[in-house]
C-alpha cells in the first residue's frame, strides 16, 4: 500500500512539472538569435536590450505535403468515385497566414442514367493535371486560454491552372479511341462533327489531343492533427471552379442546364516540416503568438522592472518612515536612524560644529561647537597648512594635452597616436594635483556614441596599462557634439567617473 501511494506521489509530481513545462514553452527560446533571419537582427538586438516592446519573427520551417483520396465531378454525368495525388510545399507568412505552392492530378469517370442521342449523355473518363497556389487562413493558432495548438484547423482559397482532358464513350466516330472511347473537344454535341469546337487554348483536333487549358479558382477547409515536432497528419476538402464557368467537365451540357461543372478533391494527407532545426522554428501555425506574453507575466525573465523608490524627504538616505529627524540638511552625515551625526557629543551637531571634536575639559561649547579652551599655537599652523595645500589642489596648470585623431569607423590607436599619448602620461604624472578629462564626440547616431565611447575607452586604457598614469585620475566623457574623430585631453579639477557603461553594447565597431 506505501509503494502505491509512493508510485502515485511520484506520478503527480511528474504530471505538475510537465503542466508547468508546457505553461513556460514559448516554442523557441526568445534569447536564441540564430533563428532570426539578418535584416530582422536589429529590431530583435532592440527589443533583448527593452529598446523596443515587440520580438522579431523567427525563421520558420517549410511543410513538404503529400495528400491522396477521392475525386468526384459534379455536373450532369453522374460521377463515380475517381481517384487523385497532390505534393505541396507550404510557408507562413505569420501566424495566421501562409501560403501553399501544389501540383494534383485527377482521374476521374462517369456513366450516365439515361443514353442516347437524344440526351446526349455518354460514359465518360477525364484526366486533370493541376498547378497552383492557395492562400490559408489557420483559425486556432493564437489563443488565450492554451498553449501551443495540437491541431490546425484551416480555411483557403487560390488558383489554379489546370489541364482537363475528357474522352466519351461511343463505340464508332472519326475520333475514336481504344477502348471504344473518343476525345471530346470543345463545347459541341459529341455527335455532331460541325459541334466539335473548341474555346480553350491547347486543343488540337488534327493531333488527337483534346486538352482544355483553364483558370480555376479553388476552396476549401482542412484539419491537421500534430503527431510530434516535425510531423502531423490531415483531412481536406478542396473545390475546384472554372473562371469563366466551364460545364463540360463530364463532356455534356444540358440544354436547359444553369449550373456549371465542378470539381470535388478530398484528401488525406501526410505533412513533413523541413528545414534546419538549430536556425528554424516549427511553422508558425503550430506556435500560439501569445505565449511570450503569458509567459512573461507567469514568470518575468526579460520584463524591466522599475526600480523600487522609497521616499526620502531630506535625502540622507533614510527613508522616511524610518528617519527620526526627517529635515536634516543636504549633505549632512546621520546615523542610521536618519540623525545628524554629533562626533564630540557637545549638542552641535557636526554639519553646525566649528570644532566637531572637542575635548570634555573645553565645555561647555557655544552656539559654533567651539569650547573655552584657547587654541594651541601649533593648531593654527595646521589650519594655515591645510588651507595652502587646499588652495594650491584648487589649481592645475597643466597644458599642452594632445588631441587623438582616429580613422574610419575604428577605435585602434595608431602608433603616431600612441607616441602622443606617451607624452601626455609625461605631463600627467608631473601634475599630480590635476585630474584630466577623456573628451569623445559624436551624438548624431547610438552607432557613434557607442563608438566614442570605445574610443574614450582606448585612451584612457593605453595609459592606465601602458603609461601606469593612475585610472582615477581620468574623467570619462563621450557622446559629445564635435568632431566624431577626434578625442581630446584636458587638464582640470573637477570630479567626475572614471569609467562608464558602454550605452550600445549590441552596436560594437568590429574595427
């Protein structure tokens, strides 16, 4: 009894993680460029890096079709059961949509209820050779309560350009064949030699040949049924229409006849999906359009997530519902409880205090933070110090930096380049109270930002790994309005990031 119960545990779990399975199987893996056709590469690069909302169609495979079954016409010979072939090959314009590209060929026969010559009616066998194009529709490929479909209902419609050849039962005639059948022409009495006419290209009379060259459109229904990956099986029904109508299909015309003759084609098919799998999805029919998006909101993988603000009235980095002093000014150290911090603990806080670390034998301290002990003489030579040191960091008198001139679409540095850049490292270690900014330009495109910044990049890495000028020494500007070629060096004192993100990634120069 435990084992079954084990047995049936486990046979749970199997048949969840199989749900779950086909809950997340969006059909293709959307990270999976291989299967994007090159011209559709950039909006996909968009869209992987949340710079466009929509993926891009992936390659589908083609469906190679095999079909065979029975064929009846339908005029005034009553019709017995014929016979018919059909190869196809079939592509997706889209989910919905595709197109099929078909040769058929048709035997068909018929023996009338009621002979004469005054009816007019004969036993008849045709032959139909057929080449053409359908359009489909699949009605259940997409849907919002499913995932991918198991099996393809579908509608079409098309053209074809068909050969039809009739031969009629009459045992005698100038046109007589073996078997006692004779080649029907045109749209006259069988009887009548001065009837055998013909309307439709491809007749030959003298030649014996007899066959009728047409415009047919067609329609039909079908119902595909998925066996696994690559393979599915189907039941059709196609209907085939002469444009103009045509009512000699059978080799008769009533005379009071208003209904022109048509063809019925029913098949059971075989359908093969072919093409490279690892550049290829299946056939966009079997793949619902909506399992990105269910998927996405089951589980986000590529969705971006706003960060989560909290609200910091006086930006101290407290938040609010937990800062017990929520006004303290910019800039102003605090503890973790959002407090000003007060080093010396003598009631000024430190933003306030001239004197931040008083000693206890100094207080009481006044309104500033400063005690009643007298301040030392040695202290006022720091102060004096301090304020040269500061005044003299203030300046920088560097000059001379260079400007490094790149070619094309590339970010090398040339060996002229190289041997400025040497020079610069010179200056730049001799001038240790300077920080320099890495200036690159070029804003008209994402291409040439992202390419300033690579070239910013060069710059600033050749002298980091070459030159040994430390990397936080540099300020790292590009993007700039200028000259896209052109990358300049300047000595300054301002403070600034030494390395940034690369804003283009996806648009990396290959040079």
């Amino acid at each position: 009894m435990a084992s079954k119960k084990l047995l049936s545990a486990a046979a749970l779990v199997l048949l969840l993680q199989s749900v779950g399975i086909a809950q997340t199987d969006w059909g293709w893996d959307w990270k999976d460029t291989s299967k994007i056709a090159v011209k559709n590469l950039p909006q996909h690069n968009e869209f992987l890096n949340n710079q466009y909302p929509y993926p891009a169609q992936p390659r589908s495979q083609w469906e190679l079709g095999f079909g065979a079954g029975p064929s009846f016409i339908f005029g005034e010979v009553k019709s017995k059961v014929g016979f018919g072939g059909t190869i196809s090959l079939r592509k997706a314009f889209s989910h919905t949509f595709s197109y099929r590209i078909n040769y058929t060929g048709l035997l068909n026969s018929g023996e009338p209820t009621v002979y004469g010559t005054s009816v007019g009616q004969y036993a008849y066998k045709s032959q139909t050779h057929s080449l053409g194009v359908d359009l489909i529709a699949s009605l259940n490929s997409a849907s919002h309560y499913r995932g991918n479909p198991k099996t393809n209902i579908y509608v079409l419609a098309g053209y074809s350009l068909v050969g039809h050849r009739v031969l009629y039962k009459k045992p005698v005639g100038p046109f007589a064949q073996p078997g006692g059948y004779n080649t029907y022409y045109g749209i006259g009495d069988p009887n009548s030699q001065n009837g055998l006419i013909n309307t439709w290209f491809g007749a030959n009379i003298n030649g014996r040949q007899g066959w009728a060259i047409m415009h047919m459109a067609t329609a039909g229904a079908g119902v595909a049924f998925k066996l696994n990956k690559q393979v599915n099986l189907g039941l059709e029904q196609k209907f085939y229409m002469a444009v103009p109508g045509y009512d000699y299909l059978d080799g008769y015309k009533g005379a009071n006849s208003t209904k022109n003759d048509f063809i019925s084609f029913t098949t059971a098919r075989l359908n093969i999906n072919i093409g490279n799998t690892s550049k290829r999805v299946e056939p966009l029919w079997w793949l619902n359009p909506n399992n990105y998006v269910y998927n996405e909101l089951n589980s986000p993988k590529h969705m971006k997530m706003p960060p989560v603000v909290l609200p910091d009235s006086d930006g101290d980095g407290v938040t609010d519902q937990f800062d017990l002093e929520p006004n303290t000014p910019k800039g102003a150290r605090v503890d973790t409880h959002g407090r000003a911090m007060d080093t010396d603990g003598d009631g000024v806080p430190d933003y306030r205090d001239k004197e931040p670390l008083t000693p206890l034998n100094c207080f009481p301290v006044n309104a500033d933070g400063v005690g009643t002990c007298p301040e030392p003489a040695c202290c006022k030579e720091i102060k004096d110090m301090m304020a040269n040191m500061k005044a003299a960091k203030a300046e920088c008198t560097i000059g001379g930096l260079p400007s490094i001139q790149f070619k094309g679409a590339s970010a090398k540095l040339s060996k002229e380049a190289q041997a400025l850049l040497a020079d610069a490292a010179v200056k730049i270690n001799a001038n240790p109270n300077c920080k320099v900014k890495v200036i690159g330009y070029g804003a008209s495109s994402k291409a040439a930002q992202q390419l300033s910044w690579e070239r910013v990049n060069a710059v600033i890495k050749y002298l980091v790994e070459k030159q040994g000028v430390a990397e936080s020494r540099f300020i790292f500007t590009y993007g700039q309005n200028g000259d896209a070629n052109t990358v300049d060096l300047q000595g300054t004192t301002e403070e600034g990031p030494n390395s940034v993100p690369a804003p283009h990634p996806n648009l990396k120069s290959r040079k």
